[in-house]
C-alpha cells in the first residue's frame, strides 16, 4: 500500500536521529578522552601509579582528573564505562544500511551499469564486505607489523585505499561511499567491542583478584584508539556525502575517498598535537586546504578531461517499470520535465547547479518511473522539493503526484 512509503520513510528518518544522536555521544566522548589524555601533566605529588593528571572548568565547576596507566591501588566503589556509545552508534547505523540500501537496494544500491546483480547479492557483498574488513585489519594489528604504529597505519591506508576503488566497482556511487564509512566504522565499533573494552576487564579482573595487569593489554587498546581517532573524521564525510553528488558522482571518486581519508590525518594531527602542548602545526591546515582543492578538481575533472558528462548514475530498476504505464504518467512527465528537470539532468540548467542533487536524473521515462516513491515523498506527500518552491509548483500539480504513485501502487496490488 502506498501508505507503506510514508511509514518508512519516517522510520528511516527515525533511525537517522537515533543514529545521530548515538554519534554525537561516542565522538564527543572520544574526542574529549583524547584530549584529556594528550593533556595529562606529570607532578611529583601524583599518587603511586598515577600517570598524570589535568585540571578542568565547567559549567561554573572544577574537575581534578587523575589517570592511571594500568589501575589504581584499589579499585572504586563506581567506574563508568563508555562502551555504549560505540555500540548504539554503530547498531543505529546498520539499521539506516538495512532501510536505506538493503531496502530500497534497486535504487540506491545497485548501479547495473556498474555491475548487474541481484538486490540479494548486492546485499550479501555488502554484509561480507563489512565482516572482511574487520578480519583483515585485527589481523593485520595482531601481526609482526602491528608492532610498527606507522608503518601499520600507512598499510591500512592502503587498505581502505583499494576498498574506496572496489566499492567503487560494485555499487552506486552514493553507496560506494556510505559503505565505505559503514567499512570503517565497523572497524572502530569493533575495537571497542573486541579489543579495548575487554582488555580493561582483564585489567580489571586482575586488580580485584590481587593479581599486576600486565601493561600489554593497555597499549593495545591505546593503539587501537588511535586508529579510532585518526578514522573518525572521514567517517563523517562519508556519512554526509550522499547529500552532495559532487563527492560521490564522479568518475575519480575513489581518490577523492582516499584524499579525504588523508584530511582526517591532517585536521587531527593538529588537534592531537595542540592538545599535547607541542605546539600548533599550522602546515597540516595547508595541506588540508591543498587536498580540499584537490578534491573540488576531482569533482569535475570528467568534463575538463574528456569533455563528457559522467555514466548514468543510477540504473533502471525493473520494479519500478509500472509506474511508466500508469494513465496519470503522461501528465506527470509534463510536469517533472517542466519543474524538475532543470536541476534533475546530466546538465542542469538551474544556475548555481553542477550536478544533478544526490545524482538523481529525471529526464526520461525510466528515470522518472525509477524514482517514483522519491517523487511522491519529496514533491507530493511534502513540499521539500523544489527547494522554496523556486518552480512554482501548484497545490493541483502536487496533488497529480500524489494521484500517481498511489494509482500505480493501488494497481500493482489488483
């Protein structure tokens, strides 16, 4: 039933501000911890076995903060764990994956110009995509190489570099790019969960058995927290980045990942390093804008290269052919072709746009039939398209929208 479209659509808006609000949490308690630890000062006064400590204002309070490298004489009667951040954070993100791309897999996952697969195959790679790229990466920390921080940080960049490309090969554009987020994430999600949260258990465990941790446990974690702080960053922007085709709907969009994987470095070596107290290393904001510029090039080098618009952007989805046949869809053309087109085309008339918003294209009957449910949520049940109603759009022709999609749909259903 057509009202089946509205319900998840707010459910996918639900799961959205869950998810949102779960990563605020976790990256605002990340950042602050890393700040905090960076800030840490040695003074003689430090009980035995503390590391440093910080002095803090807040919200017309003082804070007097201690840390201990492996943990204290005794162990307190409370100790607040921060674990559940990560794990709501990255919950709430796989369940957007299973509405956004799993559910509506013809459409915005699979891109049959790129590869022809079927909505379970598509599904089923981008689970194992996923699960691969924990494995790799715990083995890769847990191997000879893992004892080397940079050296193991510059082969994992070489990783997430072919993942960029590959996923690049095998879904749209705008999925390529959210999973490569939902790849990373996974990887900072599961270190919390794998690695850094049961090593302080152990290192818990022993304290109360009466038994020294050993101090392994403590760097392991601390070394996996660093890969966590470097990764955040670009796990924003590729969260973000379905909202601008001009990242994602590229022939180079792979290099542009792998620029913007270089950008998260760059921004938190700076905060990294003022945090320390080392000084303000104001060349990483110069390369930062370098590669941003790189990166606006990138987004547009297809044209000045070669001189042609980049490949269909989304394929045609079988399922949605119906809607083509139906006898409001004659008016309808008329009047996507005449209040959206100008912004939905390979070549967008509207001044000010370059690409087609969120690579959607609706210049023909398939593409316009493709896009259906979107039509009848952005333009017909709401009024968030076009944006201020620059078109003119009238209430009778969101109403013919409407009259539609749920004629189509009412059809498929007899």
């Amino acid at each position: 039933m057509y009202e089946y479209a509205i319900a998840w659509e707010w459910l996918a808006f639900a799961a959205r501000w869950f998810h949102v609000v779960t990563a605020i949490a976790w990256i605002g308690s990340s950042f602050y911890f890393i700040a905090l630890d960076l800030g840490l000062v040695k003074r003689p006064h430090l009980p035995p076995g503390a590391y440093g400590e910080e002095w803090q204002v807040h919200g017309g309070g003082f804070y007097h903060i201690q840390k201990y490298l492996m943990a204290p004489a005794q162990m307190p009667e409370h100790l607040t764990w921060f674990k559940y951040e990560s794990y709501f954070t990255w919950i709430s993100g796989f369940l957007m994956l299973c509405i956004v791309y799993y559910g509506g897999a013809d459409l915005f996952l699979i891109d049959r110009h790129v590869l022809d697969i079927s909505p379970p195959v598509a599904i089923l790679i981008s689970l194992a995509s996923l699960a691969f790229g924990w494995i790799v990466y715990d083995l890769l920390c847990k191997s000879p190489l893992g004892r080397n921080t940079w050296g193991l940080m510059a082969v994992l960049y070489v990783v997430l570099v072919f993942m960029a490309w590959g996923y690049t090969q095998l879904f749209t554009g705008r999925a390529a790019f959210l999973h490569l987020g939902a790849f990373t994430a996974t990887i900072m999600s599961a270190n919390v969960f794998m690695i850094i949260i049961p090593n302080q258990k152990i290192v818990v465990a022993d304290l109360i058995a009466g038994r020294t941790p050993d101090p392994k446990y403590g760097q392991i974690a601390k070394q996996r927290s660093l890969h966590n702080n470097y990764l955040t960053l670009p796990v924003i922007f590729f969260m973000l980045s379905n909202h601008y085709p001009l990242a994602f709907g590229t022939a180079f969009n792979w290099v542009i990942a792998a620029l913007v994987f270089l950008m998260g470095v760059t921004i938190r070596h700076w905060f990294n390093t003022t945090h320390a107290r080392k000084g303000r290393p104001t060349w990483t904001w110069i390369v930062t804008v370098i590669l941003f510029i790189l990166i606006m090039w990138l987004s547009t080098a297809p044209k000045l290269l070669t001189g042609e618009t980049d490949a269909h952007a989304t394929a045609v989805a079988p399922a949605f052919q119906k809607f083509a046949g139906d006898p409001h869809f004659p008016a309808v053309k008329q009047l996507v072709s005449t209040r959206c087109s100008m912004c939905h085309a390979a070549e967008p008339a509207y001044e000010g746009v370059v690409r087609p918003p969120k690579g959607v294209m609706l210049e023909n009957d398939e593409e316009i039939a493709t896009h259906a449910r979107e039509i009848y949520i952005q333009a017909g049940r709401s009024h968030a398209m076009p944006p201020g109603n620059v078109t003119d759009i009238t209430p009778d022709e969101r109403r013919l929208l409407v009259a539609w999609f749920e004629s189509a749909v009412e059809g498929k259903k007899q």
